[in-house]
C-alpha cells in the first residue's frame, strides 16, 4: 500500500496561549495520520512566551509529531509561516491560526484533491464565527467563488479565505519565494495573487475550516496598520491595479473606507471621489463620497442599516 505523503501543519501563534490548544486538538484529531505540526512561538521573551512554553510543554511530552520553534523576538506572522516552511519535511504544507479550527476531514480532502489533480495549491471553504463583545457569536458559510473566481479580483478582495483555508506543494515556495515579510496585513492576498501568477487553483466547495474573528484582537481590527499596509501593496502592484480602472476604483474605494474608520475624511473622501471617477459606474463610491461631505456620522448609519439588511436576509 502506498504511504500517505507528510503533511506539515504551520501554526503561528502570538499572545493567545490559552487558544492554542483548541487548534493543536483539531490537527490532532484529523482523519488523516501522516501529519508533523509546527508550531512557531513569535512572541517576545514576555510573560506571553512563559505562558506559551508552559502550556506546549505537555504536548511535548505527549506528541512526536509536534515540533516546537520559538523566535528570540517577535517577528510577525509572515516570518513565523516562512520559519514553519523552512523547518517543515512534508510534501505538502497547510497552515493553521492559532485561534482557529480544522473539520476533521480537512487534511485528507485536500491531499486527495491535490493527488487527483495536477494543481499544485487548493482551497477550501470555510465557516466564519464572529464573536463579540458580548459573547454573542453569528456564523456564516463563505464559499470560493467558483463559476465568476476572476484572478484580477484579488487585489482589492479576498475572495479565497484565510491562509488556514489552503493547501499547497512544498515545492511552490522556492517559486514564488514565500511569504513577504515587510507585509503587516493582506498577508493572504499577496500569497495568492502571486501563486496565482504561475499556478491553477483547485477547490473544495464544502467548509473544512472554522474561522473565529474576535473584537480587538485581530489585526485586521488596526486600521492605521491596515491603511499602512494597503499603501505597501498598492507601491508593489501599482501596475496591476492602474492598468484596469475597475480595480483601480475598487481598491480606492477600499482605502476611503479605511481612512473612514481611522476618522481621516479627508483621504476619506479623496480616494471615494477618485474612485468614481475611474468608474462611473461605481455609483456607490459616490453616494460615500456625497454622505461623508455632508455628514461623516451619516455614513455610519447608512453601513449600520446596510448590515442589519443583509443579516436578515441570510
């Protein structure tokens, strides 16, 4: 009988000790048994690193399928994965956040859908949980975009999932020369948008990942660090995006929503307005651009009513 390829599972972690364990168990409980996981410690030497090594030290103990590595200082998520890839022996690599969750059949789907295939990535969906302050918890399932999946729709949207959702060869990485580490956020669109450059994407329609966004605790939550790195994506695919005004709109009608949560309206509507006028048709560009004008508190209301639509409806 053939022997199942290794898959190496990197899982970052960073101030969540008391996370961790949940997404170790969900690795550890996957159908699939040729399995290393990784686990790279990018905390600095704090309380937060006592507690993570305190916490690993059991499974240690237990586990000779997890390998334990620890950054001397924080160095952010996109040099913990390239740490975990460098230090990993799989064929195949996955990725798993530490606050996150795998379905049981994760593992062995992908590696099946990759063996069929001769894809060298695959994705899966996912289901997202949001949690609030309040403890209360609305999950949805999102899906890959299948029929209408356009490559050139990921510079300005995240159309694939977070990087627990894909599966890829291990040989990729020298290609497209792992993740780019001067990246604070978009870390996941950049992978794709440059595996995508040279590579077909498979995909599994079913939601093999759990996602949990929690309030203040992602860095998606940091707008400025969200406006900074959106400024250093757009400097290192300014070619792309400006060679086709319709993503040219989207992308500055993303940034006028940044700059909007940040209270910086003048930028705010700068980047609406701009975004308009590369596409007339983007109408809702102009309506944000014609509400902040009038009365930035305005906008809210309208996101807040807009949202509570689209909650009914699902």
């Amino acid at each position: 009988m053939k022997e199942e390829p290794l898959v190496s599972v990197i899982i970052p972690t960073y101030k969540r000790p008391g996370m961790l364990g949940k997404a170790i168990d969900s690795v550890l409980n996957q159908t699939y048994d040729n399995i290393e996981i990784i686990i790279v410690d990018d905390n600095d030497d704090n309380e937060y690193r006592i507690d993570t090594e305190e916490f690993m030290a059991d499974y240690l103990s237990e586990y000779d399928n997890i390998r334990y590595i620890k950054h001397e200082k924080n160095k952010g998520a996109c040099a913990a994965r390239n740490t975990g890839i460098r230090k990993s022996k799989g064929k195949y690599i996955t990725f798993l956040d530490d606050d996150d969750r795998y379905y049981r059949d994760k593992v062995k789907k992908q590696v099946k859908a990759l063996n069929k295939s001769k894809c060298k990535v695959v994705f899966c969906a996912h289901k997202k949980f949001y949690i609030s302050k309040t403890k209360d918890i609305i999950s949805s399932i999102q899906k890959p975009f299948l029929p209408e999946f356009k490559k050139e729709k990921l510079f300005y949207k995240n159309i694939l999932g977070p990087t627990s959702v894909i599966m890829i060869d291990s040989s990729v990485f020298e290609k497209i020369n792992y993740f780019d580490e001067k990246l604070k956020s978009r870390q996941d669109l950049d992978l794709y948008i440059r595996l995508s450059q040279y590579f077909d994407f498979e995909f599994i329609e079913e939601p093999l990942v759990k996602m949990y966004i929690h309030d203040n605790e992602r860095i998606s939550n940091n707008t400025k660090g969200k406006i900074d790195a959106h400024e250093y994506f757009y400097n290192k695919y300014h070619k792309e995006i400006n060679e086709n005004n319709k993503i040219r709109s989207s992308y500055l009608k993303l940034l006028g929503d940044l700059y909007y949560q940040n209270n910086d309206y003048v930028n705010c509507r700068k980047n609406y307005i701009a975004s308009w006028k590369y596409n007339k048709m983007n109408i809702k560009s102009l309506i944000l651009y014609l509400t902040v004008l009038i009365n930035p508190n305005f906008r809210n209301y309208i996101t807040n009513v807009n949202k509570t639509i689209n909650d009914k409806l699902k």
